[in-house]
C-alpha cells in the first residue's frame, strides 16, 4: 500500500454502469457571514414571514440571526428523534402564522423539525446548522411516533439553501462535536458499499472522511479553532451529500434498528458500530479500503479508522450507553432483518453478533 503523501500511480481501471443524481441546493460557507447569508437567501426565495425554529439553548442565536427580517415567528420546541406531536405543533403554528419559509438554525434535531412541518407543508427551509451531523445536506426526513421512529426520503424536505458558518459550531463542546463528527464519519463510510454507491459519491464520501478526519483531531486540541471547525463542516456537508447519494447502507440499517429498539443515542451508536461494519465490508469493497486509508493518512482502513477514533476519545461501548448484555440476540435478529440486498457480504447471524458484541463490548475489530 502507498504511503500516504506519496505521489499516487496515476492508471485506469473498468467503471462499473451507474447512474447518479445531483440534489439542487445552494450552499454559503463563511465564517462570521451566517446573518448576512441568511438574509440573502431567504429574500432571494422571496420569503416574507419567517419561522424560525431553533431549540430554547438557540433562542436567543435565532433572534441575533433572524433581527433583519420584518416578520418572524419564533419557534422553540425541538425535541430529539422529532416526535410526532411536537411535528404537528410546529405545523399548526406555521398554518397559523401564514409562515412562507422556514429557517431551521441548530442540531440535527432542530433541522429534523423542520424537515418534518415541510414534509406536510411544501414550505421552503434555509438550514443553518451549529453541529456536524448533516442532516441539512439530505432529503432524509424522520419523524418518531410512539417508540417507533419512520424515515422517508422526499424532495420537499431538502434544504433549498444552506448557511454554513463556522463561528456558530465554536459553543458545541468537544464531546458533542466528536460524537456529531463521528456520525457524519460514518455517513462517508458507509457510502462506499450502499444500495446507490457510485464512483461520484465516492468521491465525496474520500474528502469528507479526509477533511472531517482532520477538523475533528485539531478540534480535541483547540477546540477555538475556527479552521479546524470550518474543515469539519465541509466534511460534514460532503458526508451529508454523499449519504443522501448513496443511501443507507449496512452501517446505518444497524445504526438505526438499535437507535429505536433500544433508545441508545444516536451519535454515540455511530461511533461504536462504525469500526466493526467497516471491517466486515470492506474485505468485500472494491479499492475502498485503499481510499478509506489514503483519506484517512494511513496505511491500513481500520487501523487508521481505530487510531481516529482513540485519538478523537470518541464513543465506542454500546454497553455504556444503554445496551445490556441480554439484549445482543434480540439486537442481532433486528438488525438481521435490516441487511440491505445490496450489501456486498451476506451477513449471517454469527456476523452481526460478532460486530454488534464488539460494539457492546468496545472492543477495537483488529
Ligand atoms: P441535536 O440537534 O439533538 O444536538 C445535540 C445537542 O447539541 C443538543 O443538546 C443541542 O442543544 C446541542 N447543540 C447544538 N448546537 C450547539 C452548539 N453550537 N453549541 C452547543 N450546543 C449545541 O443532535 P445532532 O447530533 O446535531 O443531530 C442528531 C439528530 O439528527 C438525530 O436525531 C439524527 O437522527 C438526525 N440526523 C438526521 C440526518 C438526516 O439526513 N435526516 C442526518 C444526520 C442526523
């Protein structure tokens, strides 16, 4: 294997057929712009009555970024995994308040809210987010009823712009940015051997993994750092573009049966499942495990994948977030029926329990 600054054998090889589709969004990126950016969008939409959605911790950055606009209704109720009555909430609100675009400004959870009241409503959202989980770059929306949380993909829920803004992540502790990173890790990782992967989404998924890889390790150690949060933001964006692409493959399908069986947190999942899916597919992922290291400065996929993930002190039990022991069958028939066709190994059961108890367990998949 190369090493990895060194100059790369320029050859070619036989592409497989595929087929890919762009998603049309506008994206601003600048640090210190976030206010003038988002003026600028949501009049270029001709919005006229905003709502803003943003978490109480936000309030008072929604009303900084929003004190332009001539009318605009704020809107704090976000709750994680967005439950099914805070939806309707919000919907009735933007009926209410004749509302003509959205401004979602916060996590995940706050542009998951949006996306919901849009699902139903056709109305446009500006994202602004202030994580790295980049949901704002897919047509992903979820919404959780009862204990059961149901995703979809549909246009309407994909952000028309978004505003990116590195000074806006500076607040999001190093915990919850490694955790959120690691999130956004996986989304380019799992793009390699989705249901919709192709050379293009590829190719997104290698800088994302390459600059979140490099914002993430500079942000444990200077966590002020604007360049190291702006390198994690494009990476998130690239992992959120790359996974709407490719689609979810057999990392998320587990992610997202344990998420919801078991109410485990869904950063923290990411984190501990994605080393041990990693080292299941990429034995099967043609010339993945080469641009996984190469994007990664290492010489080996998972050993650089793990050395990350040490260095970035990132979750890695599942046991310490809320799975117990007896529950790993119950676990490994779910996550069984989850196995997306089009995955480049048959999982059988003593697989899925061999990386669900490695992330129970935190074991490194070496
Ligand atoms: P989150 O939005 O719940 O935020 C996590 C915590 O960070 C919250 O307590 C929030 O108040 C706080 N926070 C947010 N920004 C902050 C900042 N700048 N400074 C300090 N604290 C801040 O979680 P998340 O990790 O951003 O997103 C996770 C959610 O997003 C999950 O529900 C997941 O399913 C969803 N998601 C969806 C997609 C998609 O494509 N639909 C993609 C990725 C994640």
């Amino acid at each position: 294997m190369s090493e990895p600054n060194a100059p790369q054998e320029l050859s070619v090889r036989k592409l497989e057929a595929f087929q890919h589709e762009t998603l049309g969004q506008r994206v601003l990126f600048g640090s210190g712009t976030a206010q003038e950016h988002l003026y600028q969008e949501v009049s270029r939409i001709g919005g006229a009555r905003v709502m803003a959605i943003a978490s109480r911790r936000d309030h008072g950055l929604a009303v900084r970024l929003t004190e332009t606009f001539p009318s605009v209704h704020h809107h704090n109720e976000v709750v994680p995994h967005v439950p099914v009555d805070v939806v309707d909430q919000a919907t009735l609100a933007a009926t209410q308040t004749n509302t003509d675009v959205i401004v979602s400004i916060g996590g995940g959870s706050a542009t998951g809210l949006a996306k919901a009241v849009a699902l139903s409503s056709g109305l446009p959202i500006v994202a602004v987010p202030t994580t790295y989980a980049g949901s704002e770059a897919t047509n992903i929306w979820g919404i959780t009823s009862g204990s059961r949380k149901t995703t979809g993909n549909d246009p309407r829920v994909l952000p028309v712009s978004i505003v990116y803004d590195a000074q806006l992540t500076l607040s999001l502790p190093v915990g919850l940015s490694v955790a959120s990173g690691m999130n956004a890790l996986a989304h380019c990782i799992d793009a390699f051997w989705a249901p919709r992967a192709n050379p293009i989404n590829a190719a997104l998924a290698a800088e994302g993994i390459r600059t979140l890889a490099a914002g993430l390790a500079e942000i444990v150690v200077a966590p002020n750092s604007i360049e190291a949060r702006e390198f994690a933001l494009l990476g998130t964006y690239l992992a959120g573009v790359a996974l709407t692409s490719a689609g979810s493959g057999l990392h998320h399908k587990i992610c997202h049966v344990l998420g919801g069986a078991f109410g485990l947190p869904h950063a923290a999942t990411h984190s501990a499942i994605l080393p041990h899916v990693a080292a299941f597919n990429l034995p099967a992922s043609d010339g993945a495990a080469e641009r996984i290291a190469l994007a990664l400065g290492g010489h080996d996929a998972i050993e650089a994948l793990v050395r990350l993930r040490n260095t970035l002190y990132a979750p890695r039990a599942l046991s310490e977030y809320g799975l117990l022991e007896e529950q790993i069958p119950q676990a490994v028939s779910l996550a069984l029926e989850a196995v997306p066709t089009s995955n480049p190994r048959v999982v059988s059961r003593a697989d899925m329990t061999q990386i669900i108890m490695g992330a129970w367990a935190g074991k490194d998949p070496l």
